[in-house]
C-alpha cells in the first residue's frame, strides 16, 4: 500500500511540474503563461525549418486551444537534435514575439531556448489538420473588435488592439480567431488557389479547397457585403510564406492552382501565414489572353458616349511604359470619347527641379495612340503648384483628360490655374463653369498633398452639355492590415479622404442646384472602396455608382488587388438624368490579370463605359 502512495505522489509531482502544450496556448489571444519556464512532456515534432520547429501535443475538448507551439531556436546544434515525427520533452520559456517593433503586429506566442531535449521515441505519425475537412475558416469578419456599420472598414479606426483586449477566441465566427486558433499547428490546404500576384518575398495569398464568399471569375476574392449588410473582408483567406525547407514558391498570379500545400500556421508582419514544409508547384493557369472592350460609340448614335479612366501608375514620357499605356487605350480600350486619365507625371518625370508642365507626357502618349490607333486625342490639364499635390516626390501627378474633339469640344472659357477655384456660374436650368477647365477649392485644407479635382464643361456631339470632376484622392499608404493589432484597421487618410469626397459632393450639388437633370460624370482613381460608405455619404445621395447602374455583379466589381482583395479602388458616378438613361461597363483586367508582376502596365485596371447624354 505505501508503495503505491508513494508511486502516486510522484506521478503527481511530475504531472504538477510539467506543462501542456494547451495549457501555453489557451483560448485567448494571449498565452496565461507568458515569460514562464516550462516543461513540456508528449510534444510530438511536426515541421522544422531554420529558426526553429514546430510541436503538437494532446488535443483538448475546445476549439478554441491550439494543441501546436513554435519552438524558436537559431541554434544548429539544437536544431539537430529534433527531427519531424519525433516524441520529444523539453524545456524552455514562454515568450510573446512580435515580428518587427510595429506594435501593430500581434505577439506571437512561443517558447524560446529549447533545452533538455529528450527524444521519448521517433518516425511517429504526423496528421496535419485538413482544412475544408476538419474546420473551416469563417468567411466575413475579421474579429468581433470591428464594430460598426463598416465592420473592419468603419471609422474611427484603432479604438481597440487584438492584443490589449486579449479576447477569448470565437473560431467558428472571426477569422482571426480561426486562425489563432491553430497557431503553431500543422495543416493542409487542398487544391489551393493564388487570389494574387506574390509579394516582394514570394509570398502569396491563397484560398484552399472550402466554403468562400466573393469569389469573383478570376478565382480570387473580392470585397464584397455579406448577407448582414456589413462588409465582408475574406479572412477565409490565407498568405503562405516562405518554405520551411529552404525551397522557393513560384511565381503566381490570381487565378493560379497549385498543388496542395503542407504547413504550419503562425503570425508575423501583420498577417497570419501558413509556412510551407517545401514549395508548392504551379498545377495550373488561367488564360492570360485579355478580351478588349465590346463598348464603343458610333457617329450613328450621338447621345451615347464613351468614357474611360485610367490610373497610369507614375507615367512620365521617358521610358517604354508609355507606349504600353497607350497600347492599352487603343487596343483594348477603342479610344474611348474621353479618358479620366490619374498620375500623370510632368515632363522630367521623378527628377525635383520645378518643371511642373506635363506638355511633352501628354504629347508623347498622344502620339504613341495615333501611332496604335490612328486615332488622334487633344488633352486639358492644369499645372499643379511644385511638389504641392503628393505622389512621388518631383512628378508633380495630375489628373488629365484626353478627349475624341469630333466627338466631345471643350466648352469655351477660361482655362484656370493650381489655385484658382473653378464655381459653378451660370443660370437655372443652364449651369455653367466659371473656369474650364478648373480646380475644385484648391485651398480646401482636403487637398493638402493630395491631387485637386480636375472639373470641366463639354459640349457633346449631340449639341448637349456634360460636366466632368477627375479625382485622384489621398491614397491609403501606410494603413495597417486586415489581421493588425489595432481595430478597425488603421485606413490611413479615411478622414481627409472624407472631406475630399464632401468637397466634390457640395461642387455637383452647386451644378444640381442650377439644373437638376445636369449631366454630370465624377470619378476616376478614389483611392477607396464603396463599401467604406462613410467616406462617400456626401456623394451617394446625389448621384450613383456607374458599376450599380450598369448592374456589374458584385463580385466583378474591382479594379484592384491588394494582399487578400480584389477591390474597386476606381469609381465613376453618374447624375440622376444619365442614371435613369442607363449605362454599360467593364472593368478590363488588362494589369490583375496579367501574366506576371513584370508585365503588368499599372497596379490599377482602366474601366470603359458607354453612357447617355440625351
Ligand atoms: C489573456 O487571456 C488569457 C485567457 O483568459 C489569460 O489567461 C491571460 O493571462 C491573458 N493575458 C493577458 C496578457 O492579458
Ligand atoms: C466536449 O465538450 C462538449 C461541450 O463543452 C461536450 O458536450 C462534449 O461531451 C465533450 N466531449 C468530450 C469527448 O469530452
Ligand atoms: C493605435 O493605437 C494604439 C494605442 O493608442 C497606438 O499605440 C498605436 O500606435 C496606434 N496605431 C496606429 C497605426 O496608429
Ligand atoms: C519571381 O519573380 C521575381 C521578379 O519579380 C524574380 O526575381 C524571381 O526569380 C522569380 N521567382 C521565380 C521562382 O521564378
Ligand atoms: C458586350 O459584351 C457583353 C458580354 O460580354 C454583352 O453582355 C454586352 O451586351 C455587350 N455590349 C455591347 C454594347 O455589345
Ligand atoms: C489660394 O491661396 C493662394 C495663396 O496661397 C492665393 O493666391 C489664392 O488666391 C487662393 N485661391 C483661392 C481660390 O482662394
Ligand atoms: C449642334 O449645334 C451646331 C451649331 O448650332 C449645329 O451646327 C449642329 O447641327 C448641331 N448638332 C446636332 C446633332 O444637333
């Protein structure tokens, strides 16, 4: 009997001195045992890689506790000491690791400086989790953290952190949550599909073989509203880093399947990843051949016209890239009657000296046209103030249109310069512009170092009149991402991006006022997606999104992809009159969906629209 007493206290006092590796993790963000040495017993070794290696022990009765930990360590002696499938004990402390000093990166929690590594038994089973099989990420919402009528778009932004809050996990409802939930743990993606270009490190996005919501034709995922009316930002979505074993991923593009990838989740620079034990391979490409326009004007119809936008991408006349652009606007465009043309740079493109004219970019880009089209554009910009407008410093970006004179003639009057304000003139039921064409406030504190509103006034060939404002709003550089620490994400510029929306809004009503069935086409690169409504709740009362009239499935709707998202960064919204006569359009693909990041022309694709002036 004291024999068996005494055999009991010891497996006790083992039991008491020894730690789970559930009992690490936890159900919240945050490990209960941070900077505590611990020993770890039953760790079976499921990945290794050259900073350290992966570990899972006995799963717990809640999902919410990752049964996997990363075990970090440099250490090639150490590292030698463990291969995958072994049954290991050892110590070490548990550590909270931010992968840069950004503080709006999550800690990841791990244990460091491995020691006392004993190998129980080796070549055991490792069974990674199957994705789409055994769980199934959430679809929407990021984490509860995004309350709001915009979820993770909502303003104000960074009212809470991941980790300050330190929330119990809710996997089967929040992506982040999901994810944090297998952190440290072997799992399989099936069938998995790129949903973008890779990033400067070979990493991409990619979604796997489960349940996802906005899927658009391409195969990636686009930002969308989910059934509950709030945004939803595809946490279903994952990005794969770099192969543990030191191999390198392919190149990949939206659309591309690869072979089913193996690896250990974790979090780091903002995102959670799923590191690769080896590379996958490309098994699968979509078509790269890019159908051009079917939408064209015709002199047989002179109420129908057709508008394009572009955002160029920093187009200066040295260089091929204008030759592309401008293959691009005849060959799959058709010249359009008028081109919203953004970020057109000024004659010496980059180089800071003062030169703010942009006479020799547009007259190199309007030759190379006629050279691919026979076509022949005239073009109206104004000069912005040195330096004044943002963008990259000296090119001196500005909005231009470009415009078909058989087909549209520029009303005249009185072109203005960087700071004079363009006001809406004119009589009832006959508005005109004082200035043509004109900058919208240009003092307006919402157009610090950002581009002004390019307005004009047309006569069409049709002897109607159309008003014009090209935009390029502040841009969003330097916004947190979609997995960060602080919620709602950081959308840096919402707010002025807001007041700059609230300035055009009161210009068109300023035209509504005088004639309420104005023509009226805003737009071009916003630098936003709609379903921030916040940032155009001063505009969308008054005039409506081109890709709703057109009745663009939503899915369809972007322009744009960044990290996890195809999104519509580029928007054209039409005055009630053109609504009521309907509109077509199509967002040409011509830059996402480009075969490679080295042929793409421009991060933005151009959209053509055939609308109605009469
Ligand atoms: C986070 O929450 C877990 C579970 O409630 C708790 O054990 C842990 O101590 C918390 N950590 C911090 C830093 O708040
Ligand atoms: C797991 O927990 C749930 C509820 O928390 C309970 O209904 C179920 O019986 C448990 N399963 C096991 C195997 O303990
Ligand atoms: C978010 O707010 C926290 C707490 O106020 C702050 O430390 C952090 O710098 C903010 N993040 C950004 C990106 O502004
Ligand atoms: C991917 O493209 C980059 C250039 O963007 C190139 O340097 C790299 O070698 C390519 N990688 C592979 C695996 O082809
Ligand atoms: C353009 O093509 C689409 C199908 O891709 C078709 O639905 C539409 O009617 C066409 N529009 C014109 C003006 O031909
Ligand atoms: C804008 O400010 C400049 C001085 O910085 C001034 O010359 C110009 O007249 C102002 N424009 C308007 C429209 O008030
Ligand atoms: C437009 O007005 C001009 C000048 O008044 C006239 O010559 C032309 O025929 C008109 N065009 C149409 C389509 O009415």
């Amino acid at each position: 009997m004291n024999g068996l007493r005494l055999s009991c206290l010891f497996a006790l006092t083992s039991f008491a001195t020894s730690t789970l590796i559930t009992a690490v993790t936890g159900p919240a963000f945050r490990t209960p045992l941070s900077r505590k040495s611990v020993s770890l017993t039953g760790a079976l070794v499921t990945a290794k890689g050259s900073e350290g290696f992966y570990v899972s022990g006995a799963a717990v009765n809640d999902t919410r506790v990752s049964n996997g930990l990363f075990v970090f360590t440099e250490s090639s002696t150490t590292l030698s000491k463990v291969a995958v499938g072994d049954m290991i004990t050892f110590s070490g402390s548990v550590d909270e690791f931010r992968s840069s000093a950004d503080p709006d990166y999550l800690l990841l929690t791990e244990i460091e400086d491995p020691t006392d590594i004993v190998v129980v038994s080796t070549k055991n089973t490792v069974t990674p989790v199957v994705l789409g099989v055994d769980l199934f990420p959430p679809t929407q919402k990021f984490t509860a953290l995004d309350t709001g009528a915009d979820g993770f778009l909502s303003v104000p932004n960074n009212q809470t952190q991941v980790d300050t809050v330190n929330a119990t996990l809710l996997p089967t409802q929040y992506g982040m949550d999901f994810w944090q939930s297998l952190n440290g743990q072997l799992v399989t993606v099936r069938s998995p599909i790129a949903i973008n270009f890779q990033n400067d490190f070979g990493e991409f996005f990619v979604i796997g073989d489960w349940p996802v919501t906005g899927q658009n034709s391409r195969g990636g995922l686009t930002i969308t509203f989910g059934p509950d009316g709030i945004p939803d930002g595809n946490p279903e979505s994952v990005i794969i880093g770099g192969p543990l074993d030191g191999t390198t991923n392919p190149n990949v593009t939206m659309g591309v399947g690869l072979s089913d990838i193996t690896g250990v989740v974790t979090y780091e620079f903002g995102y959670y990843y799923i590191l690769p034990t080896t590379a996958p391979t490309i098994i699968s490409n979509p078509s790269f051949d890019i159908s051009p326009t079917n939408l064209t004007s015709s002199p047989a119809d002179l109420c129908a016209i057709t508008i394009g936008s572009y955002n160029v991408d920093n187009m200066a006349p040295q260089g091929t890239h204008i030759d592309d652009v401008a293959n691009h606007i005849a060959t799959v465009l058709f010249t359009p009657d008028i081109m919203f043309i953004q970020e057109v740079q000024d004659n010496d493109g980059p180089t800071d000296d003062g030169v703010v004219s942009a006479s020799l970019t547009l007259s190199t880009l309007i030759a190379a046209i006629e050279k691919a089209s026979g076509v022949t554009y005239s073009s109206v910009n104004i000069d912005p103030v040195n330096d004044a407008d943002g963008g990259e410093p000296g090119g001196n970006i500005r909005q231009v249109y470009l415009y078909l004179p058989d087909r549209v003639t520029l009303v005249n009057g009185i072109a203005g310069t960087a700071l004079e304000a363009v006001e809406v003139v004119g009589t009832t039921g006959s508005p005109a512009l004082s200035l043509n064409p004109g900058r919208i406030d240009p003092n307006n504190t919402a157009w610090t170092d950002s581009r002004k509103p390019l307005a004009a006034q047309w006569t069409t060939a049709s002897n109607d009149t159309l008003f014009t404002v090209n935009l390029h709003l502040l841009s969003k550089d330097g916004s947190t991402t979609v997995e960060g620490n602080a919620r709602p994400p950081v959308n840096l510029g919402v707010s002025q991006r807001t007041s700059q929306v609230e300035v055009v809004a009161d210009f068109v009503s300023d035209i509504f006022a005088k004639d309420a069935d104005a023509n009226v086409v805003v737009g071009g690169d916003c630098n936003e997606f709609l379903q921030a409504r916040s940032v155009f709740a001063s505009l969308t009362p008054l005039m409506t999104d081109l890709d709703t009239v057109a009745g663009i499935p939503a899915v369809e709707q972007y322009s744009y992809v960044f990290d996890n998202t195809a999104e519509e960064l580029d928007h054209l919204f039409l005055s009630p009159a053109m609504v009521a006569r309907g509109a077509e359009a199509q967002h040409i693909h011509v830059n996402n969906w480009a075969a490679s990041l080295e042929v793409r022309v421009s991060d933005h694709d151009p959209t053509v629209s055939l609308v109605r002036v009469c």
